[in-house]
C-alpha cells in the first residue's frame, strides 16, 4: 500500500492492529531516510489521533510511548504537543497525558545542535504553563466535586498533576532550562506568574493539607527559577573578617579624601566575596574604626582617624543601606552590631581612654542623625554602654580633665567648615581684614588640622582647596596701594600659600590640582606646586627654566635682599619674588662661597626672607632641596647651614599679625621636604618642635636590611597576628614603592604557595588581597598577566598549585580580578595615582592586538603542549575556539586589563582542552568554582564574559563543575548566544 500521509499510516497501523515494534518499523519503510520524524510532527500527529474519543486509544499511545523510548521523537516535540491539548474537561485522556510526561520529564536531555536545545527549553516553559493549567481545572473540578458531594475524582486527577509538576521542577537541571526560556521569552513567563497567581487562588479554600503544601512546594520552586544564580550561603561559622578590617585601615591611614561611593563599592565587593553576614560586616567595620583610632599617632594623624570614624563611616552605612534590600531590615543590621560591639569592652574602654570621651556615645548620635538606628534603640546602647563604663579603669582626677575631646572639635569643625566655604566665596576686594581674621582664626593651635580633617572626611577638601588657590591668585599683584593695605594682603598671599602647601603634603597634591585648565589660565600655585615642590618620589632638576625666571628680576630681587632691613611689601608681586627666589638663591650661594658675602650677610638675607612672608622661605627651601641632590659629599655644606638659616623663626619686634602660627606650618612643611634629602646625605637639622611627630610614618624600613627579608618578615608577622595595622600598612606601601609591582607581588605570592595549612592559607588570601589593595589594579594586571601564566604553563612549577596553596591563590587571583574589573572604570585612587603606571605598551608586546604575531602567552602555550598549536596564534583559531560575550559586546580590548583576562581566559580553555591532567587543571577549576561563588550572575560587566563560549563544554567535562548551576553562572545569559550554549551544555548533562 502506499501511503500518502503520516496520518494515513497511523491509521492504518490501527486498522491493522500492529504491535509497536511492527509499526516503528513499517513506518521506517513508509517514510525514507532524509526527514526526520520532528519535522514530519509524528508526535503531534499522533497524539491528535489518540485524543480524538472521550477516552485516549491505548494502541496509538502505545505507539506513542515506543517512538519516546526509541528517540524516534525528541522530548522536546512531545512537550510541545501536550502543550496544545486543553479540554481538560476529558479525565481519562489529562490522565494518559501525564503518564506519558511521567515518562521522562525529570530526566530530559538532548544531544543536538544548540538551536534544539533552546527548543527543548521553550518547550519545557509550554510544558509548565500547561500543567499549571491543568492543575487549576482539576483544583477548580474538585471544588466543584466538593460542593455536589462527590470529590474522589478531582482530588485523583489533582493530585497526579501536582506530583508531575514536584517531579518535573524538583530537577535543578530543568528549572536551569527553565531558567534560560524565562529568559528566552519573556511573555511566556508573565502567562505562567498569572498562572500562578490564578491557581493560588483556588488552592487557598483547599481543605486537604497535603495536597495544599505541596502546591504550595510547586509554586515556591517556580518563583526561585529567577533568582536561582542570587542565593549563597553566608558564613556564619566566623567572627572575624581580616579583609574588611584591612580596607577600613588602609582606608583611614592613607585615603580620607576618597571618594566615600569608591569605598562602599569595595566594601560591597568585599562582603559579596567572602558572603559576609551584614551585622558582622557592620561590626568589623566598627572594629576597625577603633584600632584605628587607638592606634593613630598623636597629631595630624589622630585627627584624621577621628574625622574618618564619626564623619565619613555614618556617611559610607548610609550608601550601603541603599545598596541592601530593606531599610528596617539593615537599621536592624546595625543595631545588632553595636549590640555586638558593647561586648568588645576592653577596645571601648582603650578607645574612651585614648579620646578622652565616650566614644560609642557619640557615635551612637551620629548614626542615629543619619537614620541608621532608631532613636530607642541608640537611647537602650547609650543605657547598656553609660552601665559598662562604670566598670571601666579610671584616668586620673584632672589629667585631662580640660582637654577637649577631639571627636567633639571635629564634629563642630564640620559646620565651620561650610562656613569658612562661604565666607571665601564673598569678594575679597571688599573686606580684606575680616577675610585676614577668619583666616588667622584658622591657624590657631589645632584648628587648621581640624578643619582640614573633617573638610576631607565630608568630601569637600577639593572646594575648600579651590578657594584658598583663587584667593593666592588675587593676592599675588596689588597695584596703587598704601602700606597698610599691602601687609594685609602680603598676609592673605602667604596664609593661602602656606595652607596649600601643608594640604598638598597632608591629603596630597592631586586634592590641590584642577582636571581642566591649560596654559595660561593655570594659577600660579599650582603651577609652582607642579614644577618646584619637592615631594615623595619627585626628583627635581635644579636648573629646569622653571628656577631661571627674568634676570633683571632676580638682579632687583638680590638687591632688595641684600641691601635693605627689611622686606618691602607695597606693589610688591609675590608671585613672581617666588619664582625669582630660586635665582636669587644660587646668586647668594655663590656669592658666599666665593668669599664676596660673609656670613653676617647670609643671615641678614634669611632673615629678610622670612621676616615678613614665609612663602619665600618655604620657595627656597624647595630649590635648595633640590640644588643639594645634585652636590658631591664636600660641596653642600652651605646650602645645608642656609636651609638650617631659613628654618629658624625670626626673634623681632617687626614682624607681621600671626607670625608664630604662621612660623609654625612654615617649619612642619620645611620638614616634610628636606625629609628625602637629609636622609640620603645623612644630615640632621633641628626643625623647632611643636611637640607632635610631624611625620608618624615616615623612614620605617630597618636599615642595611635587604628589602626582600623586611617583605617576607612584616608578612610573617600579620599573618601571625591575623590582621594588618597602619603601621605594617605604610610599610608595605613603602616596600611596593622601592620594588616595584611585580617584585612585590610575586614575592608575597611565593609566601602564599609556602603555606601548607588550609586556614593559614585562606588567612594569608585575606590579609593579602588587602595588603594588594594599595594597588589593586597594577597588581591585578601582574598577578592575571605574568605570575599565573607563568605558573600554568611551566609544568616544572605545576607542583606548587597543590591544595592549599593552590586552591587560596585560585580564591586571591578571582577577588583581584573581580575587583580591579568592578573598579577600572573609575578613578585611581589618590594614594595610586602618585606611583609610576605601568606603561601599556607591556601589555601590547605580552598580548598584541594584531592579528600577526602571536601572543607571547600563545607561543608559551603552543611549546609546552602538543595539542595547544590550534591557539598558537590568533589568525589560526577558528573564530568559535575564542568569541566569548565580550566580543559581542564590543568591550574596548585596548584596555590593559581587558587584554589580560581575555588571555588568561584563552590559557584556561587550552588547559582544559589539552590531553594533559595534572594540578594545573585542578587549578583551573578551583579558579572557576571561585567564580561561580563569587557572582551574582555571569552577565554582562562580570569576568567571565572574557571567557570562550568553547570552554563551557569542556568545563562541564570535569566533574565538579557538571552543574546546571554552575553553566548558567559561567555563560553571558543576556546573549542569544550565551544561551544556546547554556542550554546545550546543561541539555547534555
């Protein structure tokens, strides 16, 4: 007989009664290869046969059932036919319906091309809306059975569709294909939340509870398959945190002007990395904040500590509270860590003794201004604190009875400070004198510190800056004026100038710098600050233009010097003596060692240097720093005993208003620049003390001590201790400047690999990812560019990535490169900016952009592994072995660090595709897992974008990543393409 159609044959099957093994092979003969039988729609077929009575025709089922058992169908072509059926009216045909889905639904897979995998999701999705459907006409008919009295069959038919529905959704594997058709289509997925809702409606009257919990079971799965990338366990087990106590530190010591959004965003980081609880997080952040303030030392350094904690931190909780969920739930969150807290009693005793005050109290006030407790619970902390310090060791009656606790002067400073702004924004032609004592008001004892403190912890350090530039800048040329008025503004001149200078030094010179101004329009502060301040890593050439202004200046200047008793101050234009002061400088020096000046002169020409303004004193100190670098052994004594001269206040009648405060900033600032040069000629001079260290943290490293044994002993000690302090912080600083990035970061790696100890190794990965975050993203570029590289494709160092170690270094190299990569696209920080970048070009000749030459990396590949040719150069990969989301999402790969994951992506696929197993390999999947932890979801912005879509099917090879969680995680699901790879590595699973 010849058969015209599918539906003909199955007729005739049916006629002719064939059994299921007759009938698959009489339709092999009907139906020719070429076709197969999911385009000919057998499936549709015949279920459109079986479903034309009141009852199904068992024998089309059977035909059915064998053509799923042979995979002459696929599941996905099932699904979508049992999806069009809707008279749910028909029991016994719903009920032959789900025995088929019984069949397979909680073992689906499919071994085809991409596009049939997706299939296989969409039809799953049809699936579920229509068992959901069907559920609701069952609850709905039981309902109904309930109120005519005969419930038995709609309680049957009900509780066979909720046991297909727990049986299909309780596979993780199918809520992750579920997962990828939610994202596939949208609007099947709001059909199935209306679904839901629908069916929550009926069940609720259910009086069976267990068929109500179970419904209840079904639709909580369903509601999880959109967040099933967003849940991770926190650590709950643990009390300390030394990464966050580390940043907070390393923050305080070294960066209060940072921007306060940078350092929640690392925080954020931070806990989403280590699944930090919010209340501990909270309470290691406070923890730090005390160290911090216990630990500071006396002066400037103490103030900014203060400043950071009751100023800056309330500001930082406050953005993190937008950055969690719910408010109340977050306000709870800090209450629970002060309740924490005020069991540290021996660090709160310390930090009042140090303070001088109550310090949980007035932090308490100022969490609860901002609104982040609320008012009975600071009132019920101040109650169980006031009842603990009764207990605390008293300080002696009086001994500071009078002192004013810094953190009350920095919390009044902070109003002060928007004050001053204001003041500075009026026109300064109009009342000079009151500009001249407010300004004089500020130099009083601490009050300038303070001021800059609280200004740098509230963020308005740069504005305060600013307006001190402006106001040098109008004060630099007075013309047609009287004697009175042009002290006054010689006063204003030197005041502005002097303050700039101590902020460039105490925050920085990049708080002092504009981003935009060229040319002309530069004021003349920073142009002097640019080209003739000597600072930190700054070598300055004494001979440079910038020291050699109009000789007939210099000439009228050394006059004015050398011939009169004093410094004249009328039409006198300061900016210019600054700049001609240099010159002038080398004239006298000169001069004096040619035997044509005695030394009676020199001191008469220091002495009008300083006797007036203190800016010329400090310009030429500047220059003779400089001048002195460049001097044999022999040759600098007498510009040594001239700065000695300069650095000396004045003992006359005849001096301007403030000249002791004045005298005061001008000598901490004279300090803090020869600093470099009077170490590096072992010479001493006495700078009159103001009793207070001026500079807490400067020459820390042991003398004729190799740098490498400081390196591997400061490490050894916080290891030891468990956390890093400001001062080990500063020295490490120190050590990064003197060796470079590399040099440090691969000897503190070789430290890392030498730990055989699983909790000294995951200690040593916290302390360590902070200690790298003085330099987070030229670290990141060294560690993902060189050391790794390195270590994977020397099969010599293989035995050196061994768990622990191996497994720590897979954990640091993730939060490096999760870091860096959440925060290139901002600012370097400050305290960054200062050190040498590495220059790009090193990253063009390790990973070049033309498609040419190959990379270094891929030549390295290529000789250690037989089958790593296919990657020896990028013109030879087939474009599938390396596209990954990046690339589609056209991510610039001029970018240093860009260039650098997508390369440690591309050594990760080779290893995984290579025939050579060893702890290599392991490694690599200790370095996927990590990622996988760590993410909220591999979508766009996350690392794994870099990664080949080629390596998920590889990946899913190795045992412990065969999860269908873990391929959603690691595939861009925002791409059409993402998806498919997705869906065909977790269909094969």
């Amino acid at each position: 007989m010849k058969v015209v159609n599918l539906k003909q044959a199955i007729l005739q099957a049916w006629k002719e009664r064939w059994s299921d093994y007759q009938w698959a092979i009489n339709m092999k003969k009907f139906f020719p290869k070429g076709a197969t039988w999911d385009i000919l729609n057998l499936a549709d077929a015949l279920l459109e046969q079986a479903m034309i009575g009141p009852s199904p025709n068992p024998l089309i089922l059977s035909y059915l059932k064998y053509a799923i058992s042979s995979q002459m169908v696929s599941y996905s072509s099932v699904l979508t036919a049992i999806s069009k059926f809707d008279d749910f009216s028909r029991d016994l045909c719903v009920q032959a319906l789900l025995d088929i889905m019984d069949m397979f639904c909680d073992r689906l897979s499919c071994h085809s091309k991409a596009e049939e995998c997706i299939g296989l999701c969409r039809a799953l999705l049809s699936a579920l809306h229509w068992l959901l459907r069907c559920t609701a006409a069952s609850a709905e008919r039981l309902r109904e059975g309930l109120e005519a009295g005969t419930p038995a069959a709609g309680e049957k038919q009900l509780a066979m569709c909720l046991q297909r529905l727990e049986k299909t959704l309780s596979s993780t594997k199918n809520r992750a294909l579920l997962h990828i058709a939610k994202l596939e289509e949208a609007s099947s997925w709001t059909a199935i939340e209306h679904s839901l809702l629908k069916l929550g409606e009926i069940l609720a009257n259910l009086s069976n509870p267990q068929l109500r919990s179970q419904a209840e079971q079904c639709s909580t799965l369903i509601r999880s398959i959109p967040m099933m990338l967003s849940v991770h366990a926190e650590q709950m087990n643990k009390t300390g945190f030394p990464t966050v106590h580390a940043v907070i530190l390393l923050e305080g010591t070294m960066n209060l002007t940072g921007e306060t959004q940078s350092l929640v965003e690392q925080l954020t980081m931070v806990k989403r990395m280590q699944h930090i609880p919010t209340p501990l997080f909270v309470l290691e952040i406070w923890k730090a904040c005390f160290v911090g303030l216990i630990e500071s030392p006396e002066g400037t350094e103490e103030l900014k500590w203060t400043a950071f904690t009751f100023l800056k931190i309330p500001q930082v909780l406050v953005k993190l509270k937008k950055y969690s969920h719910g408010d109340k739930d977050f306000t709870e969150d800090v209450n629970c860590a002060f309740e924490f807290l005020l069991k540290l009693t021996p660090l709160l005793d310390k930090a009042d003794q140090r303070c001088n005050c109550d310090c949980t109290n007035f932090l308490l006030q100022e969490c609860g201004k901002q609104g982040l407790l609320s008012e009975a619970s600071v009132n019920s902390l101040m109650a169980k604190r006031k009842a603990d310090r009764e207990h605390a060791p008293q300080q002696k009656s009086g001994e500071n009875a009078n002192i004013q606790p810094n953190i009350q002067l920095i919390l009044r400073a902070e109003p002060t400070v928007t004050n001053i702004l204001k003041t500075m924004d009026a026109d300064h032609s109009k009342s000079p004198e009151g500009l001249l004592g407010v300004l004089g008001h500020m130099l009083s004892g601490k009050s300038l510190d303070l001021l800059l403190a609280a200004a740098a912890a509230t963020g308005k350090l740069k504005s305060f800056a600013r307006k001190f530039i402006n106001l040098n800048e109008f004060t630099t040329y007075g013309s047609e004026e009287s004697t009175k008025p042009a002290s006054v503004r010689a006063l204003l001149f030197d005041i502005s100038f002097l303050m700039l200078c101590h902020v460039a030094q105490t925050y920085g010179s990049e708080v002092i710098l504009s981003e935009s101004r060229t040319g002309a329009d530069v004021p003349f502060f920073e142009t002097w600050m640019q080209t003739c301040m000597p600072e930190e890593g700054k070598i300055l050439n004494p001979d440079h233009p910038c020291f050699r202004p109009d000789s007939t200046k210099v000439e009228s200047l050394v006059a004015l010097l050398n011939n009169s008793s004093e410094m004249k101050l009328v039409q006198m234009k300061w900016h210019e003596a600054c700049l001609s002061i240099s010159a002038a400088i080398l004239e006298i020096l000169n001069a004096w060692e040619n035997g044509v000046l005695a030394f009676e002169s020199i001191q008469k020409i220091t002495d009008n240097i300083k006797g007036k303004v203190c800016s010329l004193a400090v310009c030429a100190v500047a220059w003779l720093v400089a001048h002195v670098r460049m001097l044999g052994l022999d040759e600098r004594e007498k510009s040594l005993q001239m700065i000695r001269q300069l650095a000396g206040p004045l003992f006359s009648e005849n001096t301007l208003q403030f000249y002791n405060e004045r005298v005061v900033i001008m000598n901490s600032i004279l300090e803090r620049m020869c600093a470099d040069v009077l170490q590096q000629t072992a010479t001493q001079i006495k700078f009159p003390s103001t009793g207070v260290d001026t500079m807490p943290y400067w020459n820390l490293l042991p003398p004729k001590r190799p740098i490498k044994e400081v390196l591997t002993d400061i490490f050894a000690k916080v290891l030891e201790k468990g956390w890093v302090d400001s001062r080990s912080i500063h020295i490490f600083d120190t050590l990064l400047h003197m060796g470079g990035v590399y040099w440090f970061c691969n000897n503190l790696i070789k430290e890392l690999l030498k730990e055989t100890r699983k909790e000294h190794a995951l200690r040593a990965v916290e302390l360590l990812y902070s200690i790298f975050c003085l330099d987070m993203q030229q670290v990141t570029l060294v560690l993902l560019g060189h050391i790794l590289p390195g270590l994977l494709t020397d099969s010599s160092k293989w035995h050196s990535l061994m768990d622990p170690p191996g497994t720590a270094l897979a954990k640091l190299a993730v939060w490096c490169a999760l870091s860096s990569y959440s925060s290139h696209k901002g600012q370097a920080s400050t305290r960054q900016k200062k050190r040498h970048r590495e220059d790009i070009e090193d990253y063009i000749s390790l990973f070049p952009l033309d498609d040419v030459q190959p990379s270094k990396l891929m030549r390295l590949l290529s000789s250690n592994e037989d089958d790593a040719n296919i990657l020896s150069s990028p013109t030879d990969r087939s474009m599938s072995s390396s596209l990954s989301a990046s690339q589609l999402h056209t991510v610039n790969m001029r970018d240093p660090l860009n260039r650098v994951l997508a390369n440690l992506f591309l050594l990760i696929s080779s290893i995984l595709g290579s025939r050579t197993a060893g702890p290599h390999t392991q490694f690599v999947q200790w370095f996927m897992e990590e990622c996988v932890d760590c993410l909220e979801q591999g979508g766009r912005g996350s690392v794994l974008q870099f990664m080949p879509f080629t390596t998920v099917s590889e990946l899913v090879k190795v045992s412990a990543m065969s999860s269908p969680k873990v391929v959603l995680a690691i595939t861009d699901l925002s791409l059409p393409l993402g998806r498919q790879v997705a869906a065909k590595a977790i269909a094969a699973l």
